[in-house]
C-alpha cells in the first residue's frame, strides 16, 4: 500500500510539472527589484532607462546653469538667457517623460546624484557669449541624440519601446541639432559684430526641439 501511494505521488508530480507552461520570452527577471512582477513584460533593460533620465537630468543642470550665467548683469545676454531657461525645462520634461514610461512598463526608476559638466564654468578662457554657449549645446544635444540611438539599439527586442523613443525623444533631437547648427553657423558670420549679436540674442526664441 505505501509502495503504491509513493508510485501515485511521483505519476501526480510529474503530471503537474507537464501541465506547467513553459516560460514565456518576453517574461521579465522574476527576482529583479527594477520591474514589478505584475506589469512587467518584456522589459529587459529598465537600468539602461534608469541612466538616460540621468543624462536628461544633466543636461538640464547644464542648461539652467547657462541660463542663470546669461542673465547675470555683467554678462547681460537675455535672449540667450531665456534661451536655456526653455532648453533646461524641455530636458526635464524628457526625464519626467522616461519616468513615466518607466512606470506603465512596470521598471522601477533608481535616480542618481546629478552632476554639473566640468566646462560649466563659462568664464574660461574667456567670458562665454553667443558663440561658446551655442557650441556648447549642439554639442550636448549630439551626445544625447547618440545615447538615445545607443538605447534604441539596445531595445531591439522591445517595438512599444523603440516606437516611444522615435516618437517621443529622438524627433526632437534631430530637430534640435538641426536648429542648434545653424545658430552655430549665424553666431559664428556675426562675432566679430557686437551690435548685431545684440540684435540676435534679442530675437532669439522658443526650443530647438520643436522647431
């Protein structure tokens, strides 16, 4: 009888062990603190996410770092002042936007220290005027066109995510370079011209990303 039992016990097992699903692909890592077990699916690189908000996050620092240095009355660029004052609150609302992603994917956000770029200085060599600071951000805004091309390749399993990123992020980012060349290439024909900077900062306007 208790041989039998044993033998009824082992044909039980091994019909629910059959009976179990196999794991799903597009499961997440069960034991993971940066996906929830409920909603996640899918989402394999929520820390890749985690560092880009950080790199919204600093460019925004920068941003508004430029923007308050402009608005100083011994540097007294107004134009370009309210220039980053916009730049920074747009990178910001790509942080929140990645945030919010974060949170219908089921990832958990782990936010870091945000650090200001070594180069914010923006008295060396000399005084930073039209010419540095646009240098500056095109510069910033390829960096951050790159890292989000980089996190598109790396979500080439994840069409909802890399649709987001199209969408979302890197539409922007294209236009921004695009806007950000130019005034690159008109500070640059206009510097040897104080007055006609002047007339410049004074009409500059609205955020590269939605030009």
């Amino acid at each position: 009888m208790y041989r039998l039992l044993s033998v009824l016990a082992l044909v039980a097992a091994f019909t629910a062990t059959e009976a179990q699903d196999p794991p799903s692909p597009y499961d997440c890592v069960a034991d993971s603190t940066l996906v929830s077990p409920q909603s996640c699916q899918n989402f394999k690189i929520p820390h890749l996410v985690s560092d880009q908000i950080n790199n919204e996050m600093k460019a925004a620092y920068l941003y508004q770092a430029m923007a308050s240095y402009f608005a100083r009355d011994d540097v007294a660029w107004p134009g370009l002042s309210k220039f980053f004052y916009v730049m920074a609150a747009e990178e910001r609302t790509h942080a929140q936007s990645l945030m919010d992603f974060m949170a219908l994917r089921g990832g958990r956000v782990e936010l870091k220290p945000v650090e200001l770029p070594l180069d914010a200085i923006f008295t060396t060599p000399t005084p930073w005027g039209p010419v540095e600071s646009m240098k500056r951000a095109l510069e910033e805004e390829r960096n951050m066109n790159g890292d989000l091309l980089t996190l598109h390749l790396a979500a080439n399993d994840d069409p909802h995510f890399q649709n987001f990123l199209e969408e979302d992020l890197l539409n922007e980012q294209v236009n921004a370079i695009r806007t950000l060349s130019f005034y690159v290439t008109q500070t640059e024909r206009l510097k040897d011209d104080n007055h006609a900077l002047t007339e410049w900062d004074a009409k500059l306007s609205g955020d590269p990303h939605h030009a």
